[in-house]
C-alpha cells in the first residue's frame, strides 16, 4: 500500500461518530494493516504531519500513535529517514514459540514488546481468505451525507403507506408470515415481481424462476455458489464494483478483469481464447463508469457465452433512474439460451436497508436455486415481503419511481450545474445521463484518493475512482459523487467544499 493510498483506507475507516478515541481507533487500523502485510514490511509510513493533514487529526494524535507502536515493535523511527514498517511484526516474534527474537530484524525492542500486553487486532484469527476479505474491505462506515455514491433519497420513501401496510400485517397476524421462508420467497412477491420486470425490463420470466434474496451481493454468492467451482474463473469489467468484487473473492473464484470501451465490456483476443466458467456485467449502466452496453456487445456476448456454455450474471442494480431516455431493455430479455442470470434490487428503487433483491434463473435451474437459498440462508422477511408484495401491486412502487426520477434528474443538473461553474471544461463528467451518481474526471496522473480523503476531511463523502480498477496504481484518476441523497439546496454548497479539498490537493487548481 502506498502512502497516499494508506491515507484513504485509514479516513475510509475512522469513524468519528462511535465514541472511540481518534488515538485508539488509528492505533488499532495502523496494527491492521501491519500484521495482514497490507503495510508491508519495510515500507515507508507518511510523516506525522502529512498524515494528520490528510486525516483531518492533531498532529500529536498520529505522533503519539507513532511512538506507541515502535515501542510495541511495529515500526522502527530512523532520524531524519522517517518511520518504516518493521521487517517481523510483534505477533510473528512474540506468538511464534520457535522464533528467535534475537533474529528479528529490525524490531524496535523485542523485550518492550513481549512486556507490553499482546495486540489483539481482527486479522489476528483469520484465514488466509478471510485476511485478504478485511485487507481489500471497500465498505464505509457512514452511508449517508454529500456525495455518498450509490444511495437514494431514503427520506422521500412513502412512509405512511408503509407504516399502513405495516400495521395491517401486524393486526391480522399470520403465523405463515413469521416462519422461515419458503425456498425462493414469497409467492406473492414472486408474482408481483414477474409482472413488474416483464413490463419494465423486458425480462422473460415466470414467478418460479424469481429468487428473493437480501440483495445483489447475496444473489451473487448463490448463483456462484452453484454454477462454478473454486478456481474456476469469472470475467468481471474493469472497473467493478468492489462489493460484488469481495464476494467472488471469498468463493474462491479467479476474477480476471476485462477492460470496458465505449460499447461495454471488451474482451481482446487472448481473453476469448479462455472462456471463462461465469461473467458479471452491468449492460445497463456500467458501475461505475455509466456506459451502456452496445446492441452488438449485447449480441457478442450472448453468442460466445452460448458457444462455450458460460454463465453471465447480470447485474441490473439501478437501472430505473435514465434522465432524457427511457430505461433499456435487459440482456436477459435476448438471451433464446437460459445462459443469463439476472440480478436486481430494491436497494436503490426504495431504500439500502430494506435489503430485498432478486435473481431471475432459467427454468431449469429454478427449482434447484430456491432449495440452496432457503438450505444456505434459511431466508425469512415473509412479512416484509408482504408489504412489498402489495406496495407493488397497490401501484406505489412505480409511482414512487416516477417521482425520484424527476427528483434525481433535477438534482443531476444542479450538480453539472456546480461543477461547470466552478471548472468550466477542466474537469469532465461521465456516466451521469443515468443511476445516482457521476464520475468526475481528475487530471492524468493526479491521486484521486488523496482528494477524497481531503474530502472527508472536509465531511465530504466521494469515492477514489482508480480503486475500482484492478490495477489503481494505472487507473485513471476521477471521483464518484452521488447526488442523490443530497437535498437541492445542499448541493452547490457541498459543491464548494469539495472543491475546496480538490484545490488543496491538486496544484493546478491551487
Ligand atoms: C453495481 C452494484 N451492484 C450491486 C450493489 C449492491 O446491491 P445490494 O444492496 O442489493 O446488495 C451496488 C451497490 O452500490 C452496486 O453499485
């Protein structure tokens, strides 16, 4: 991990609101990313006080950090040089009974260390796949602010139809709505949801082959749970998004990144000469770059995927919000072979924490898709899926589409708007005609981490977009801003501020 790039992964992950001191919390990520070898061993640390720049923090906190970990043995200080990770990690001299402490190089103090109580961080117990989960974790602590990406507006939910359909279902209680749930979910959903998908996606279903899950990711994990083995490999775009990217990992799956053109995801040459066991797309609206993949890619990728019999997930996560063109159809809609496995959400129509999603699965695989949910998650939310069931057939599902779809588009343009104003043409925006958020170009070369974490800094919540790709360290350089969830009013403002940490951090805007 580079230095700019630990900077960001520590302000992704210090939470200032849970009421544990700035000085533990840094103490105990620093530890973190030392034992899971993300920090590794000789690598230089930012100095104090570019640290607590880039942090927002008292420069005595980080020193204090600093010098409480050299004497635990983490890292060693060399005036004048700086502060470099030690080459043996306290744990690996203390904890293994064979080593022999006089052999470890470069640990501060050995004695310090074995007097001090032992670190106890969370990568100490974990395997080797759940360490490598924890070091590449993408996932913020706060879901909610400007320019949070990905999230709707969820204070414009209908609550009071909600709470009436809620009050309903508890009044006459049905014991069959309390139990676990059905494999597959709850037929009513299931019939609402076909109906729904057919009209509005295109997609070619009967109820039977609809799966109720908690979401993308854990349609996801089912469907590569048991379509592929571990090692076998799964084409993903590049860039993807990191959530889905975590889930593949865990299951053991090779990802091989596939770079994305104009048209949607590219495969060269030597890419099509292995064909991969599954592929995971975003035809809508590629995530997080916006693009819409051609008719021809479309055809392309159905043609090869049914010549060597691969799977394709599609993941259709926000594709109900396109200002100025109506939503297009699905790859599913023209898949003639059963190779799709459609995957969608009410994460972003409704609210994140209702935590419903769907598979659509070929015919033949329904039945064996239901069983493996209900066996692996031992699903339930019956009830919930009550109240959506008839929140859907009551007509307030596309109604309240409708309605953030105009709330979204306006909200689009006042951000273009901000940002025009204050850039001109100097910093582009991509991907932004549809979904919740934009991508705003930064110069070539320029470390978009270190802005968003200058951002934070600021109480400004955007997204590096070279940690997207498989390769950040090549990527181009831009940030994610979601403008959804932020009110009219509040978005020049925030705006601004943004822009404040973007001419901070960037010369050519100083
Ligand atoms: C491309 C993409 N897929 C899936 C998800 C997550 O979906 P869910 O909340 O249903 O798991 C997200 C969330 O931002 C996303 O951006």
């Amino acid at each position: 991990m580079r230095a700019s790039v630990l900077s960001d992964w520590l302000a992704q992950r210090l939470d200032r609101g849970n009421g544990q001191p700035i000085y533990r919390q840094l103490h105990r990520l620093l530890q973190q990313a030392i034992l899971s070898r993300e920090l590794p061993a000789g690598s230089k640390v930012p100095s104090s006080r570019l640290l607590a720049q880039e942090l927002g923090i008292g420069r005595n906190t980080v020193t204090q950090v600093y010098e409480q970990l050299v004497l635990e043995g983490y890292v060693n200080s060399a005036t004048g040089r700086g502060t470099f990770v030690a080459d043996s990690a306290p744990d690996e001299i203390i904890g293994a009974p064979d080593a022999d402490p006089a052999q470890a190089r470069g640990a501060a103090s050995t004695q310090a260390a074995a007097a001090l109580p032992l670190p106890q961080p969370a990568t100490r117990a974990l395997s080797t796949r759940g360490a490598r989960l924890i070091a590449g974790a993408g996932v913020s602590k706060r879901q909610w602010g400007a320019f949070m990406p990905g999230v709707p507006d969820v204070t414009k939910f209908p609550a009071r139809v909600w709470s009436r359909l809620h009050n309903k279902y508890w009044r006459r209680l049905r014991p069959d709505l309390l139990t676990y749930a059905p494999g597959g979910g709850l037929p009513a959903l299931r019939h609402a949801l076909a109906d729904y998908l057919r009209t509005s996606r295109s997609v070619r279903c009967t109820p039977g082959q609809i799966i109720i899950t908690t979401g993308i990711h854990q349609s996801v994990d089912l469907a590569v749970r048991l379509l592929s083995d571990p090692g076998d490999v799964i084409w993903t775009e590049d860039p993807c998004y990191w959530g889905v990217r975590s889930v593949l990992h865990v299951s053991g799956l090779q990802s091989r990144p596939i770079a994305v053109d104009v048209e949607g995801i590219a495969p060269c040459a030597d890419d099509l000469a292995q064909p991969p066991k599954l592929m995971l797309v975003t035809p809508s609206h590629q995530y997080p770059l916006g693009t819409v993949m051609s008719l021809a890619r479309r055809r392309m990728l159905l043609e090869y995927a049914r010549q060597h019999q691969c799977w394709i997930i599609e993941d259709d996560y926000d594709s109900e919000f396109r200002y100025g063109s109506r939503p297009l159809a699905s790859l599913q809609g023209l898949d003639t072979s059963g190779q799709v496995i459609y995957v969608g959400s009410f994460g972003k129509t409704l609210f994140p924490g209702l935590r419903i999603g769907y598979l659509v699965v070929p015919e033949a695989l329904a039945e064996s898709f239901a069983t493996a949910s209900a066996e692996l998650y031992r699903e339930g939310q019956l009830l919930q899926q009550a109240m959506l069931a008839e929140f859907i057939a009551e007509g307030h599902f596309t109604s309240h589409i409708r309605k953030m779809r105009t709330l979204y588009g306006q909200r689009r343009q006042t951000l273009l708007d901000a940002a025009s104003r204050r850039y001109g043409d100097a910093l582009p925006a991509v991907g932004g005609d549809a979904g919740l958020h934009l991508v705003m170009q930064l110069p070539d070369g320029s470390d978009d981490r270190r802005v968003a974490a200058a951002a934070l800094a600021r109480n400004i919540i955007v997204r590096p977009l070279s940690g997207y790709y498989a390769q950040p360290s090549l990527a181009p350089s831009g940030l994610l801003i979601g403008y959804a969830c932020v009110p009219d009013e509040e978005i020049a403002p925030a705006f601004d501020t943004l822009a404040e940490a973007i001419d901070a951090t960037l010369p050519q805007f100083a």
